[in-house]
C-alpha cells in the first residue's frame, strides 16, 4: 500500500471510529510502526483534517456549529428569559458585545449554554458582582449565538423575535 492510499485508509478508520484509536493499534492495522503513524497523521492535518490526538488515541472533530450575531435590546429584568429562550433551544450564548460610539466593539465572553450557567450569570448580576454590558449602550447589545444546525438557529431566532428581543439592524 502506497502512503496516499494508506492516509486514506488511516482517515477512514479515525472517521469511522466510535472511540479514540492508538497510534499503536492504527500501527498493527495498517501493517506500518507507529512512528509512521504519526507523520502520517501529521500531513492529514496539514491537508486540513482537523485529527485532534488525545491521551487515548487519535479523533476527529467534525462537530462544527452554526452561529449567528443577533442584535437584541430588552430590560434587565427580560434578561433570564433572554438566556433561557436561548439555552432551551439547543443555542449557547457565546459572547456580548456593544459598538460604544467612542470606544468601539467591547466584547465580553459568556459561553451560556444551560439554564444551570444562565442562572448563575443572572446571580453575579443581582449580586453586584458586574452588570450588563448592555448598559453601556441604552440595553442595545449583540449575541453570538451558536447551535448544531441553522435550523436551530432559525426556531431561537423566531424565538426571540416573537419576545420582542430581537432589534433591526439599523435602529440605534
């Protein structure tokens, strides 16, 4: 077997694993040493496979997610069912975001993607540990909101709107 057939091969059984594979075990199976395992791995990666080598073998990451920018306004108090809409869709609220006319794009991590981690964020807001970023800009902000699939996305997206949430792009 030739190297582009066994890089085939070597793609294939990572692909098609339900669980991590050894370099070891990939070894036996394709009749090569481990060594030749890994810089085969090495130049499927550097072609683009996105093969992640873990302490128990080699994978690969196919999860890829859909994401979207929305632009919301709402009060503090709609803020929980903001989150919670969000989060009982299948959605992650990854970030927030303002575009403050003085400072620009002020970004700030959030990675919500439960009703447990949206609750504990709404108890660091009544507890005065931080507040909103929304107020920097009168309760106007943006989510990134990733999903599985675009479709989720879509059923958050009417989610939202159907609340009020969701803002058009050229208000404010």
């Amino acid at each position: 077997m030739n190297g582009v057939t066994r890089r085939e091969e070597l793609l294939n059984l990572i692909k098609n694993s339900s669980e991590p594979l050894s370099g070891s075990a990939l070894a036996k199976r394709l009749s090569v040493s481990r060594q030749v395992i890994v810089q085969d791995v090495a130049l499927l990666k550097a072609a683009g496979n996105n093969i992640i080598s873990t302490n128990r073998g080699y994978v690969l990451n196919t999860a890829s997610r859909a994401e979207r920018v929305f632009k919301m306004y709402h009060t503090d108090d709609e803020i929980p069912d903001e989150l919670n809409t969000v989060v009982d869709l299948g959605g992650t609220v990854e970030d927030v975001f303002v575009w403050h006319r003085i400072f620009g794009k002020i970004t700030a991590k959030m990675d919500i993607n439960s009703r447990r981690s949206a609750a504990e964020y709404i108890e660091s807001l009544k507890n005065g540990r931080s507040s909103p970023l929304k107020k920097v800009t009168s309760d106007y902000h943006y989510h990134t909101i990733s999903a599985d699939t675009e479709r989720t996305l879509d059923k958050i997206e009417a989610a939202l709107a159907e609340k009020g949430f969701l803002v058009e792009e050229d208000e404010y």
